[in-house]
C-alpha cells in the first residue's frame, strides 16, 4: 500500500476565525507550562491544551490527574510553588479522574510509593491497558468517596458513563472548586465526536451534574483557563441548540431523493442524507456562537459531534426510525 508523500504547504492551509480572547487563558512560561492559584493551598497546572491540579498538604502533595503532555512541568510546577510557599514537593498521593492515557501517562514519573486512587472502572481499564507509565490503583471507589488527608476534604464521586465510562468528578468544597475532565473544553467547541465520548447521552447530561455542585471555578482538564459556572451554562447552550436543530431537520427534510438516486449503494444515500441534515442543523450555530466560542467555524469539529449526536437520537432514541407498515 502507497500513501501520499507529497509536502503539505503552508499556502494550501485553510484559514480559521481568531479564537476569541476570551478562550485563552494566562501565557505560559519558558518551559511551556503555567501555574496559578485556585483557591488557598489548591493550585492549577496548564500547557494551554492540556491542566491538572495539585493540593498542597503537611502530609505531601496530593496530585490530580498526570498528563502526558504536561509530563516533568508537573514536578517543575510543583516545585515552583513549594519553594515560593515552604512547603512539601514530594507527591504522595494521585488521584485519577479516568483511565485516558493523555491525562495520566506521566502518573509514572511519580514514583512506586505514590498512592493512586480512582473509580473501581479506570483500575480494571488499566490492568487491561497494561501501560507501565500508568500503574494500576492501590485504592478505588465505586460511587462515592471522600478523601480526609492532610487536614484536607476531597469528594469523588461517579455520575454513570459519559466522556469514559469511568470519568469521575472530583469536588473541592473548601476550596470553591470542582474538577470534570473531557467533559466542557473551556470557551471552545469540543472535538471529533463529542470529545470522543463514549456515552453521548450521558456526556451531554454531565454539565448539568456539574452544576447541581456548589463551586466557583472550574478544572476541565484541557485549553488554557479555568472555568467558570458561566461557561458550563454557555456549553449547554450550544450543545442544546445543537441537539435541537437536529431534531427539527431529522424529522422535517425529505431523505428520498438520496435513496432512490443512490440505490444500491446504500451507503452513498446515508452518508449523503446524514451529511445533508448535518449542514442544515449546523449552519446556524457558526454565526449564533462566533466570539463566544473558539472553532465553531471548524466544521471537522462541529460536524463530527452533530454526527454522534444525531446517531444517538436514531439508534438510542430511536428518532426517525419508523416500523415498516
């Protein structure tokens, strides 16, 4: 098999909307990361794409997710607030919000005596992964826990399946904040397939868990800021409007022309149907959204997720399948 080795240039690239500023978070360092406080002694790792958090604690360093992308900035973020406040850098504890390699491929970088703790679900899918840079769980939970170490309270908890089917939420109540990973990408759309979730019904029902929460500010575990109640809400928004125009384009346009033009090749009717009904539902969102939300105009993006939408409604839902008569 031969592949294109033709050069890409940089002439043939398409060009984008500029991302709203209000979708970029602080510059990051010489060494490509940034660290900042979120609330007292709970502080916030980014590289712009990727984040993770760390409590600071007279018993050691309690570290939230560990990924791959942010790699040794973790330790070099840490150590930049120990020294700064006098206190511990050696991370004892590591807590996963789920099994995903790209947040938690750098967990081995911490060491043999590290405790790791996560949902019963991410220890079983890391056995079965087998990857030595993410050990196995030395404590699980299966619906809740609350983690006292350190003078400090953490509350894990599992709301069923939705970007993974093991993604938790990890809730600070001391400190006004409430970690969700994969789930709201910060003042921006969300990528290939919803996220690439793995539950669409469930992935669209996890902002609104989220918010039944009491916080201020919010670790979403990617882009480059931290989240506010506002942009959960502004995520809905999108997704809703998503969802129902759909809807609204599903049951109302008129398919047949692409199956009786295509027949046999079915496969040539579906694409164009679904493509079709995709274009009208999404056409709207490109101008409702431009300025609030980084990569609307991404039709990669945008589409893709209309398409794992619009196969849950069919499939799950059932919407616009009808019983032969």
């Amino acid at each position: 098999m031969t592949f294109d080795s033709t050069p890409v240039s940089e002439d043939s690239l398409p060009e984008y909307a500029p991302v709203p500023a209000s979708s970029l978070g602080p510059a990051v360092n010489d060494q490509g990361y940034y660290v900042g406080q979120v609330e007292r002694n709970l502080y916030w790792i980014t590289s712009g794409v990727y984040q993770c958090a760390f409590l600071t604690t007279p018993e050691g360093v309690i570290l939230f997710d560990a990924p791959a992308f942010l790699g040794h900035n973790i330790q070099r973020a840490i150590d930049e607030i120990a020294h700064a406040n006098d206190t511990s850098n050696k991370v004892k504890y590591l807590v996963h919000t789920h099994h995903h390699a790209d947040h938690g491929a750098a967990s081995s970088l911490f060491g043999s005596d590290v405790v790791r703790i996560g949902h019963e679900e991410t220890r079983r899918l890391l056995l079965r992964t087998d990857d030595p840079r993410r050990p196995p769980l030395d404590e699980t939970f299966q619906d809740s826990r609350t983690l006292e170490i350190g003078g400090e309270r953490i509350e894990l908890g599992w709301h069923g399946s939705n970007h993974s089917p093991d993604n938790s939420f990890i809730y600070f109540p001391n400190h006004d904040a409430l970690m969700l990973v994969d789930v709201i990408n910060v003042g921006w759309v969300p990528i290939y397939n919803l996220n690439i979730a793995v539950d669409i019904e469930g992935y669209i029902a996890a902002p609104g868990v989220a918010l039944g929460y009491t916080w201020s500010h919010l670790i979403s575990g990617h882009m480059g800021r931290l989240g506010s109640r506002d942009d959960v809400v502004l995520h809905q928004e999108f997704i809703a409007d998503m969802v129902d125009n759909l809807k609204e384009v599903l049951t109302t346009f008129d398919s047949r022309v692409y199956y009786q033009h295509y027949r046999p090749n079915m496969w040539a009717s579906i694409s164009e149907h679904i493509d079709e009904v995709v274009r009208r539902a999404c056409a709207p969102l490109s101008q409702k959204y431009a300025g609030r939300l980084a990569a609307v105009d991404n039709d990669s993006f945008v589409w893709s997720t209309a398409v794992a939408i619009i196969e849950t409604m069919r499939l799950e839902l059932g919407l616009g399948i009808d019983v032969h008569p």
